[in-house]
C-alpha cells in the first residue's frame, strides 16, 4: 500500500523520511538507521566511514566543473525524541511512526513525528542521490546521540572533515538563520529518602496531566506549566494528613515534563477531605496557567497496592520542598539581543527509588560563566537538603559571527528566491555547531530548516510547503557555493 507521503514534493526528500520513520532511532538505538545511511552510500558509489561513536560521514565528489570548489559540509543527527501521549500503544523500539497528513502538515498519531531531525537527514540523502543537484565536494556528517546532550557530537574524530563550510539542516522555522546557540549542561541529583513500615491507609493515585511539554530551550520561554514540579506544589502545600509513597513525572531531560502522578496513603475516612483540598489547589494552578495550558487536567482515583512502603515524615517534606525549591524557566534575558532567553533550567525527570528519590535537571546558557552559576545554584540547593549532585560535562555555547561570508552568502542567496530578507537569530537551544566549531577551528556555520512545530512532544508537525521550499533553497546554496 502506497505511504500517505508517496505523493509530497520533493519527492526523494519524503521517499528516505518516509524509511527513516519506518526505523526505530530513538536515541541510543541509532544502529539501525545508520546502516539504512550507510546502504544509500554504498548504492550511490561514495565512499563513508562510522567512528566508534556511531557517528557517520560521507564523501561526495562535486559536480562536473565544480570537482575542486570547496567542500561543503552538510549535517543532522540520527536520533529522535521519542515522546508519547499515555493513552497511546507505541514501542517506539520496534514501531514505525504513524504518519497522518492533517492539511499542510505532517503529523504522527499520539507520538512524535521524528521531523527533527528527519526531514534534515532526508535533504541530506536525497542530495547524495539526485545527480542532477550540482554541488562542490560534499562531506554528509550524520551524528548520534544528539537529543541527549550532543553526545555523537563530542566524540567526532579530529581527522573525521575536511570541510570547513558547514550546513546545519536542524532548525525549526523556515526563513531563519541560526548562527548561535546556548551551552548547556545536566545535573543529576539524588536525595536519601527513609521509608516507614505503616501506611495511612486508602491509597490513590494522583495524577497531573494534558500539559503542553514541548523542547526545554525552544519553548522554556512560553511560561508553560512543569507537570512534576506543579504536583509537588499540589502535595507540599496539603495540611490533611497523608502519606507519600511515590512520586514520578518526566521522560527527556530536554523536554518540559507533561505528566506527572504521585500515590499517596490517606487514612480512612479522611479521602474525601483530600481529594477536596487537592482539587480546590488545582483549580488555583489552572486558573493560572489557562491561557498555556488549557488542556491540564487533574484525575485521583483509587489504586492497587504499591510494593513500596511510605516516606516518613521529614524525607516526605524535604524531597517536595527541594522539587519545588529547584529553578524551572527562564533565570534571565539576553541584555545584548532582544527576546532571547540568555539562562534557564528545566526540572525534567523525577524518580522514586526505594531508599532515594533522584531529580534530573538540564541548564542552559549563551554565556558560559552564567550556565556554571546555574549549575552552582542548583547544587546549592541540593546540598542544602543533603542531597547528592553529580555535574554530567556540558556543551559549549556557539558564538555569533556577523562578519561570517557564508552568512552574507546565504542572506543574498534567500532574498533572490523570495524577494524578502531571511532572519538572523540566535537560540536558547543546544545545536551541534557549538561543538564542532570547536573541534574543526575555523568552520563558517549556518542553521537552517523549514518549518516545524512543536517538536519533542506528540504535537510535533512539520508544514509541507515549507519542506519544499527548503530544498529549493538548499539544492540553489549548493549551486552558488560550488
């Protein structure tokens, strides 16, 4: 049976996103999509090579008469947020993407779609395989383990390119440039919790969801709700007695939680008491977010029993209070460009073990001096609790150059095909560029994409007249640069 995106333009674009939306990539799990990169190399005549990372790179001979123009260095990472909604069956380990087409866009049924960044690796192999697109030498740069803190990136070989032109193919809003990007760094922090032998009695599961999410750099600054710290807020704040057994919430750490719940022992006859506080506590948070979070819901319904026994009374209060005690959002604004989040955190994943409960955070900052302090008040607060942090290494910031002459390139390539200015911006987000700028001194880098909505939730969507327009744009750079 034909695949609902058979007849979508261009059409080699959508024939590998099509395959590569077939093939489990989440992130970590790239193996198998690598190998799918690998055969359309091999296919193709051009020669390639994996690191031990996983990482791959293709080399492309130019064009007839362009054989010795520069190289041009076309990249995108392999894997996916692999996010759904919890009414959803999907393995996203075996599964293929349930592609719908909804109007102009491309969405998935209940998952994410994997646009990002397969629409990038799309242009890029179908680029390889249209001998008719004219180009100088190309070196295809296909990385791993991106959307979880760059990692395929910081383990590129120092001889892996040559080139040092290189286009990002991994933004997220057609007719914009990136040229600079946040450093970010995760902390991990994990609290000693004690367990009591009794319960209360009644047990229920509390649970927090219908929120937006959404990517923790590119919408941090929408003012969206955090499930998980929200919940923590419900509980802290309740004077009816109970007891915590669990509490959970989040799934990346790059991705604003959307759901969250908490199992909660109340003694009998005290049930109701509770549910009502808890209630009347939600109606105050939703009358608060309910122009971002118009979907949030609130469900208590009794549960089965938990193996776990109670956090006593003091680890109860402590873990709530450093859950909601933590940063969440934008912690400041760029004073030298306008509108841009220069330093937030995202309280992302929340675990509850049985002798420790673990917090994941993730930093970000265009200003390296500022991301550290961040990190320093978290910990900070972590220790104030007694709690354990351990830093994971971070990524550096990507530095704007406005005297770039690629930029002044591209900028005059755009305005030609469509007769207006494209805008130059710099984002709250990790890209890989910050990293390999660093690896590759003196690589002139560009980011650019079209349009994509929602990305890491299962609201994500790509628009398909963009997609068009980006490979327009794409195929007429390589010709100008060649």
């Amino acid at each position: 049976m034909a695949s609902v995106l058979s007849n979508l333009k261009p059409s080699l674009l959508w024939k590998h996103f099509d395959e590569i939306r077939k093939i489990p990539h989440c992130s970590n799990n790239e193996k198998t999509l690598g190998d799918y990169v690998l055969s359309v190399a091999e296919k193709n005549g051009c020669k390639s090579r994996r690191d031990t990372a996983g990482n791959i790179v293709i080399q492309k001979p130019g064009s007839s008469g362009h054989e010795k123009a520069r190289t041009i260095v076309l990249q995108g990472h392999m894997d996916m947020v692999c996010e759904k909604n919890s009414d959803v069956v999907h393995d996203f380990s075996k599964d293929p993407i349930d592609v719908r087409i909804d109007g102009e866009w491309v969405t998935a049924k209940g998952t994410t779609l994997g646009a990002d960044n397969g629409i990038g690796l799309g242009a890029a192999l179908a680029v390889l395989e249209d001998n008719t697109v004219v180009h100088g030498p190309l070196e295809l740069l296909f990385t791993v383990e991106e959307e979880v803190g760059l990692i395929g990136a910081t383990k590129l070989p120092s001889d892996f390119l040559k080139g040092r032109i290189l286009l990002n193919l991994d933004s997220e809003e057609e007719g914009t440039f990136t040229i600079s990007c946040a450093g970010g760094g995760d902390s991990d922090i994990a609290l000693p919790i004690k367990r009591k032998v009794s319960s209360k009695g009644t047990l229920l599961k509390v649970m927090l969801a219908g929120l937006r999410g959404g990517h923790s750099g590119m919408d941090i600054h929408t003012g969206r709700g955090n499930a998980v710290q929200l919940l923590g807020r419900l509980l802290f704040g309740l004077k009816e007695d109970y007891d915590l057994v669990e509490l959970e919430g989040g799934s990346k750490h790059n991705a604003i939680p959307r759901e969250a719940f908490a199992y909660v022992s109340v003694p009998e006859g005290n049930v109701e008491k509770l549910k009502k506080a808890i209630h009347s506590s939600f109606e105050e948070v939703r009358f608060e977010y309910k122009t971002v979070e118009k979907e949030m819901k609130l469900a208590i319904e009794p549960a089965k029993d938990k193996k776990s026994n109670p956090l006593d009374e003091t680890s109860k209060n402590t873990f709530l209070a450093l859950l909601i005690g933590l940063p969440h959002g934008v912690l400041s604004m760029s004073q030298e460009i306008p509108n841009l989040v220069e330093t937030s955190n995202n309280v992302a994943i929340i675990r509850c073990k049985e002798k420790e409960a673990t917090i994941y955070t993730s930093s970000r900052s265009s200003i390296l001096s500022a991301l550290e302090a961040t990190r320093t008040k978290i910990e900070a607060i972590a220790t104030l609790a007694s709690a354990r942090i351990k830093h994971i290494e971070g990524y550096p910031p990507w530095t704007p150059n406005l005297e770039s002459p690629l930029l002044e390139t591209m900028k005059t390539i755009y305005k030609k095909l469509n007769g207006e200015d494209a805008k130059i911006v710099a984002i709250h987000a990790g890209l890989e560029c910050g990293i390999i700028g660093e690896k590759f001194p003196g690589m002139d880098m560009i980011s650019f994409g079209p349009e994509l909505k929602n990305p890491h939730s299962p609201d994500e969507r790509v628009h398909i007249g963009s997609v068009e327009r980006f490979w327009k744009f794409l195929v007429t750079a390589l010709k100008t640069l060649a």
